[in-house]
C-alpha cells in the first residue's frame, strides 16, 4: 500500500467516524426532547379554585355567585342537592327556618337604575304591573305569558283588592299580601315582607300562603314556595341585584327535576326588577 492510498483510507474513516458521532448526537438530542415532552405531559394542571360549595347572600360576606361586570349578563346558577345536601340550611339572613329544597336558583347581577331607592320601591309595589310577564317555556318551546294578572290585596283573602302598594306603607314590620294568576296553578295569595329599607339598600322576600295547585294536585303548599331579593346601591346610578328561588324539599314530583322551568321563572321576575323585556332573548335555559 502506498503513502497516498493510506491518507485516502484514513480520510475515509474519519468522514465514517463523523457521521456516526453526529448521528448519536441527534439521537441524544432527540432522547432529551421527547423526554421533555413526556414531562410535559405527565406535570398535572395546577389545581383549579375550589367551586363555592353554597350560594351566599349579600349579608355582611361577599355575595355567592359573585357580582359580574356592568353590562354582563346576570349570573344564574341553579345548585343541585349534591353540591351541599338534602339539608341545606339557608343563610341565617334570610330568616328562612326550614331546611333543603327540590330546586334552588340564584341571581346575581348589577344593573343601572336612576330614580334611586324610592324608585325601587315604587316599583316593587306595583304589584298590578307583574301582568303580562313572560318566560320560556321549556315544555312549549316558546315564550309564554307567565302571569295573566296580579293586584294588591288589603288582606289574605282573594276578596279584598286593593290599588298598589305605595312607597309611603312599604315599610319593614307589616305583611303585605298580594294574588297572582299564573299561567299553570291559577290563583296564588302571595305574604311579602319588607326586611330593609334604607337609601342604599332593600331586601324583601315573598312566599306563597295558600296552596298552589296544577290540575287540582298540590304542587306547593303554603310556604313552599320562596324567593328572596337584595338590592345594594353601589353609586348614584349602579346598584347589585341578588335573589335566591327555593321550592321546598316536599314540593310535589310534577315540579321536581324541572330545574329549567325554574331558572327560566326566576329570570322573568329579575328581567322585570330590572327593566329587561321579560320575553327578550336568548331564554336562560332551554
């Protein structure tokens, strides 16, 4: 073998030993990448905030579900016995003794409103008003009249009509009574109870007083049906909405696993509070 056949060969070998050395190194490469990946894949997601376990009212605690943004869409929340119980106990502010539910729906928006707390009362005692409120029916497919008619009562019997309440006798410490004609249960005498009322805040609850039936069957007896609101001046123009719906945990099995058609009621009346078309789109639940 000659000097330049040797130098050939060696060149030879030396482009073989290259190729090999960047092949293991890509291959390395490779190795830790795919390692990486794995790693990527394996982390676990930080731990999302825990979901309120309860809705909670505006009582000197921040409300549950919180306020959303001016201009949002209310927050409507419809909580299931499995996030707390059969026993759920309401909160203590709502001065409701009994335990549990068969559905529970909550509210909580804010919304603009100018004749201030006055305004608000006037309003909430215009009881004939409620006339003519519509919701979604989820069994129709379609919007439909939920309350044919509504007037104040002097008293809790059906004979005793009477005009609208006036901001002067809205007052806390006096039951004030009122009939609504619904469209599925008829004629319902209705207690309200004025709990505060000040310049920058009204709470008032309602609660059915005479049984509420649908085809002659009781689907709720008196007391069984409870609605709550909270409105809270948060400045001249702005105020913060928040209502909780309870039907009672005996409520009859005709309402029970309806949780749509009660969403789709307690909007209607908060549309109504807040000045929204009752009927305007799109439904809160379908």
């Amino acid at each position: 073998m000659n000097f330049r056949s040797l130098i050939v060969r060696l060149h030879f070998v030396a482009l073989i030993l290259r190729h090999v050395v960047a092949l293991s190194t890509i291959f390395v490469l490779a190795s830790n990448v795919e390692a990486h990946r794995c790693h990527l894949r394996s982390t676990p997601a930080p731990a999302a905030a825990p979901a309120a376990t309860e809705p909670q009212p505006p009582c000197g605690q921040d409300a549950v579900p919180a306020y959303p943004g001016l201009g949002d869409s209310a927050v409507v929340k419809s909580w299931s016995k499995s996030d707390f119980g059969h026993d759920w106990k309401p909160s203590a502010c709502t001065l409701w003794n009994e335990q549990g539910f068969t559905a529970l729906v909550t509210i909580s928006a804010r919304f603009q409103f100018l004749s201030g707390a006055e305004g608000l009362l006037q309003h909430i005692g215009a009881i004939s008003q409620l006339g003519g409120t519509q919701y979604w029916s989820t069994t129709h497919k379609q919007w439909r009249t939920l309350i044919t008619d509504a007037y104040a009562l002097a008293g809790s019997q059906p004979d005793q009509r009477r005009m609208d309440f006036t901001v002067d006798e809205l007052k806390p410490g006096k039951p004030f009574y009122f009939e609504q004609i619904d469209n599925l249960s008829g004629k319902t005498i209705y207690r309200m109870n004025i709990l505060e009322a000040s310049s920058d805040r009204i709470v008032f609850e309602v609660e059915n007083v005479s049984t509420m039936r649908y085809h002659f069957i009781p689907v709720f007896h008196p007391a069984e049906l409870q609605s709550i609101y909270f409105f809270d001046r948060e400045s001249d123009k702005i105020w913060r909405y928040y209502s909780i719906l309870r039907e009672g945990k005996n409520a009859s099995r005709l309402v029970a696993g309806n949780e749509a058609s009660s969403v789709n009621r307690a909007v209607a009346f908060y549309r109504h509070m807040v000045g929204i078309p009752s009927n305007q789109e799109p439904p809160a639940a379908r």
